[in-house]
C-alpha cells in the first residue's frame, strides 16, 4: 500500500486543529509547572533545592523507579542524569519486590514517580527505603499520598488538563515530568561543572565521541607503519606504499626520526617529470607536517583537509609512532 494512494475521511485542518491544541494544553501544564517552581523557592529550604542537594551531595547512587508511564519518564531522566555526571539506574517496582532491591547500597537515594502516588506497586520500595533508611524523593502530584508522605522531599507536578481528549491518557503530567527531569538534569551538570570534555567522554559514540577523540585511538601503528631507511631507492618506497596502502611512505635516518615523506601524488608528479633514479633525499618532501598524539582527530581532519594532504605521521621524540589517512578521520567523523 503506498501512502498516496490513500483516501483521507477527514479534514487536515481538523487534524491540524488537535496538533494545536495538544501543544496548548501541554504549554499549559508547563506554565503550572513554572509557577509551582516559582511560588516554592522562594528561600534556600525549597523542595527543589533540597532535592538537588541530596543528588549533588549523595555518595552513592540515584535510584529512579516508576509504573506505566511514569516509569517510561523515570528510565529517560535515569539515561540523562547518567550520561551528565551522576550515576543513576532504574528499578522497576515489581522487579524490586522480587530481589532487586539487593542491587541499592546505602546512601543511594530512591525516587520515585507517581502521578497519584498511590501506585500500589511502589509500597515495597517505600518501606525498604523507611527500613533502611534510604533518602526518598517522590515526583508526584498528590503531595499527601502515600508517596508524598513517605518521602523526604516532594517534587510536586502541576493538577494540569492532559492533552488526551477523554482527559485519561498521561500526556500534559509526562511532559511536566519529564521537563522537571531535565531541570534536576541542567541543575546538577551546572552544580558540579560537568564541560563539554566531561559531556564528550560519556559519549564515545557518533560526532559527541568524535570531537574529543584523539588520533592516537585511530593510528596505524608498528608494522603497519610505511616506513623505510632514507637510503633506500625509488623501487622500494613504490612497493613499500603499495603494500602498507595508506598513501605515503616515510624515511628515517639512523636513529629512527623521520626525515621525509613521499605521497601516491608525489609518486605520480615524480613519473612524469623527474629521474626514478635520483637519490630519496632529492625526491622525497623534507619537514612534511607531523602530528602529535594528543591532536585531536577533528584537528587532525581540518589540517589535512586546509593543507590538501592525504596522510599524516604521529611523531613522539622525532621518531614516527603512528600515522593516520584522512579516510579515517572521515570514518569516525560518520
């Protein structure tokens, strides 16, 4: 079935009417949720501030739990708090009544989400948390529900409209939840100075991971090196190139630091011009650009791409340690 060819039994600007609305009542809730912040921080004591001084402060670790929805909210703001500087991990509450609990250590911090917080599947943590006196904060919107008295802070989310039209669907209470999740989220990477070097180093991956990975993770190293004694002859340096295939082969002198580079470019320019029997050192490109280490494979990339150079050698002490093709830095830019 291909999509144009499907009939529409309504009008879009009925469709487009409810995309609206949706978003109207959603800002709406949100707005409740900024005036609640507002009307309850008004001094050092406020929920949201002694919240965050217990995650801030907590030597152990932060242990969301949730059912049904709110748990879907909990496991987003548990990856986000994770990947920002504060380890965190989420249980959920069936789970926990059947041994998971075990995995809590004593000064990790619960909390725990409900939008009524009477969820009868959170009582089990809320008495363990009592009985081994865990710090509880609950995410509810019944500051006096079984979840709001138990806890030691309550983070209170707005009475606001949801969004489904039968007002019974969790739409406007899961995006204000999710929101306060980013609030603790920003606040702490703030509180604890988390850069964008501590950000890049929790995310390996893709171009978060590409921007502080090091050309010392991607080099060509040892015998996958193309390099030969500067005394070698044209033949060698064209084998040599063709049998390392990174586009380049060095020459070092007698103590092992690199002299000179000759490119597949070089190589070619050499066959239509100069003497293939004329000594390495005249053919070869002395002080070709080096790189160290520690240079980031995004500098790595830019350089060779504003100096129209294919391949690079990593030097350390004048001696060629690694080198690096600009299809590799490309690879990991993907």
């Amino acid at each position: 079935m291909k999509i144009d060819d499907l009939e529409s039994n309504t009008d879009s600007n009925l469709d487009l009417n409810s995309a609206l609305k949706t978003i109207d009542l959603e800002i709406e809730g949100l707005k409740l949720l900024k005036e609640s912040l507002q009307a309850s921080t008004k001094d050092l004591t406020s929920p949201l501030t002694k919240a965050l001084d217990l995650l801030e402060n907590t030597k152990g670790r932060v242990v969301f739990t949730g059912i049904g929805k709110s748990g879907i909210i909990a496991k987003k703001i548990v990856s986000s708090l994770a990947s920002t500087g504060t380890p965190s991990f989420f249980i959920h509450p069936s789970e926990a009544s059947h041994g998971d609990l075990g995995m809590l250590k004593d000064e990790d911090i619960i909390v725990a989400m409900s939008n009524s917080g009477e969820s009868q599947e959170l009582i089990d943590i809320l008495e363990y948390a009592k009985t081994f006196k865990h710090h509880l904060i609950a995410i509810t919107k019944n500051k006096d529900s079984s979840l709001g008295k138990a806890a030691d802070v309550v983070l209170s989310l707005p009475s606001s409209k949801e969004a489904c039209p039968l007002n019974l669907a969790p739409t406007s209470s899961t995006t204000a939840a999710l929101v306060l999740g980013d609030i603790l989220t920003v606040r702490l990477m703030e509180r604890k100075r988390i850069d964008s070097f501590e950000f890049n180093k929790r995310h390996p991956g893709g171009k978060l991971g590409f921007a502080f990975l090091k050309v010392s993770s991607i080099m060509h190293t040892k015998d996958s090196l193309p390099l030969l004694p500067q005394s070698a002859i044209f033949k060698d340096a064209l084998l040599e190139m063709t049998l390392k295939r990174l586009g380049c082969v060095g020459f070092i002198d007698t103590k092992g630091c690199l002299v000179g580079i000759l490119t597949d470019g070089d190589l070619r320019r050499i066959l239509n011009r100069d003497s293939v029997d004329k000594d390495i050192t005249e053919l070869m490109t002395k002080d070709p650009i080096t790189l160290d280490k520690d240079t980031l494979v995004a500098k790595a990339l830019e350089l060779m791409e504003t100096k129209h150079i294919s391949s690079a050698f990593i030097l350390e002490d004048k001696k060629p340690i690694g080198v690096v093709h600009i299809y590799d830095c490309l690879k990991f830019q993907a």
